[in-house]
C-alpha cells in the first residue's frame, strides 16, 4: 500500500442525534435529495403556468418517494438477496438490516408515475418527464452517504485515486462511490438540465435519463467490487451491469420513439407559448 492513499477512517454511521431519534447519514443523504427534488419541483411548477401545481407535484413526488422506498427493497431482496429470500420471506421486511437497489428503485418509481398518471389522466411520457431531472441530486447523495458508511467500495486498484476502507481489506480501492457521484449525480444532472433549456418531444427526457444512467452505471461497474454472493456473472457481467443494459435499451428506444412521433410534452408547450409572449 503506498502512502499517497488515503485512508478513510470510521465515521459514526449517526450523523444527528435529537434525543432518541438517530439520524443515520443515509438517511441525512435521502432527505437532501428529496428536499432538493421538491424545490427544484416548486420551481418547474411556478415557470409552467398552471400546467403543474405545487400540490400536483407534492402528490407525484410523494407517489415517487414510496416507490423508491419500496422498489428499491423489494429490487434488492430479489436481484440480490434472492436464496436469502427464499429460505426466509420474512427478510424482505428486514430493512434494519440494510440493502437497497437503484434499480429496484427505478422500477418503484416508473410504477408510481403509471399510477399517478392513469389516476389524474396525464400523459404518461410527460410526468416521467416532469419527474426525472429531480432524481440525479438525490443519487449523487445517496453514493455520498455510501463513502461515508465505507459501504460498496471498488476493486483493488494502484491507482492515485486509489482508498483504503477501513472494513475493506489493507489494500487502496476505487473510490466508486465517488465515481457514481460525479458521473450519476452530478454529470447526469448537468446533462439533463441543458437538455431541458429548450422544448423536447415527450418521453426524450426520461429516455435521456435512462441511457445516460445506463450507460454511467454499466461503465462504473468495472471499477466496483462485484456483490460477494454474486461475483460476475453472465460475460463476466455484474448484477449492476446486467441490470443496466435493459435502461439503456429502453432509454435509446424511448429516445427514438420520442422524436419520431414529436409530441411536445405539456410543460415545453406551455414554456414555448409564454417566452411566444415576451
């Protein structure tokens, strides 16, 4: 191990405590994200001239918000905890015990915007595409909240940039973490947000967000531990990567079904008629 590593001591996974509530720092890290989505959400809702509603939007992300809850539990016992659950069903309901997908999560979520479009008659396309710039945030925190808990760290790596986790082993890793934070949260934001500047066709953004993560996800994987109960699996594929590939799919799909049929999502429309008005 070369010195010039840092070595990440061990922080007290309770960030806060207010008397017999402990917040713990992955939770701090969910409720950044979440406060953030609903401002940025508030915003959106302001500039869209009566298309959305501050309590239209609190409702959907609230909706999104149990998905992620749930997707994301339910997508880890089952993608990654299967055997487990399968000699104990009763672990699904474990959640002290952590693990949670993104993936999961996603598919949470996607379920939550059927829901909520179906129940308020909205296009579908659209409130996915409403929803999906507010996501990145809450992912680059999440990862933030993973460095912090010395919690699915990379592979042995004599990089520069290279960690030694206290729980990992004497040897430096990838900080993949990290990396998913710059690349999942912070590049896949920037992207997302200079995408919207202008009127797209409805369903490009939420195909945008799908590829774009897909694609960062799939690529960050060489540079993560693989799952101890899993190892690689199919092409010397992880979990991670085998579950990317279908977002990645998707998105380009959606992409393309996108700007072929060309309907302008509702809040665009209304953002074109009122810069129409200036």
């Amino acid at each position: 191990m070369s010195s010039s590593h840092y070595v990440l001591p061990q922080i007290d996974p309770i960030a806060i405590s207010l008397g017999p509530l402990d917040i713990r720092w992955y939770g701090l890290m969910y409720l950044v994200g979440f406060a953030f989505a609903f401002w940025m959400a508030n915003r959106v809702c302001d500039k869209s001239n009566g298309v959305w509603t501050r309590e239209q939007a609190s409702d959907l992300l609230f909706a999104g918000f149990m998905g992620v809850i749930l997707g994301g539990r339910i997508g880890y016992v089952l993608f990654y905890q299967f055997p487990t659950f399968i000699d104990n069903p009763m672990y699904l309901f474990r959640i002290w015990e952590g693990g949670m997908s993104f993936h999961g999560g996603v598919l949470g979520v996607v379920t939550a915007i059927i829901i909520y479009a179906k129940r308020h008659q909205r296009s579908i396309l659209s409130v996915g595409d409403f929803i999906v710039p507010l996501l990145p945030v809450g992912l680059g925190a999440g990862r933030i909240g993973n460095f912090i808990n010395s919690e699915l760290w990379g592979r042995v790596t004599d990089s520069p940039f290279g960690v030694v986790f206290y729980n990992a082993g004497p040897l430096p890793r990838h900080p993949s973490q990290l990396y998913e934070f710059a690349l999942e949260g912070v590049a896949l934001f920037i992207i997302l947000l200079l995408f919207i500047r202008k009127p797209k066709p409805a369903g490009s953004v939420a195909g945008l967000f799908l590829l774009g993560y897909g694609t960062f996800r799939f690529i960050i994987e060489f540079a993560r531990e693989p799952d101890a109960q899993l190892g690689l699996l199919t092409f010397n594929m992880s979990m991670g990567q085998i579950l990317s590939l279908p977002m990645i799919i998707i998105g380009t799909i959606l992409m393309v079904y996108a700007y072929k049929n060309n309907p302008v999502s509702a809040v665009n429309e209304t953002s074109k008629k009122v810069k129409g008005k200036k």
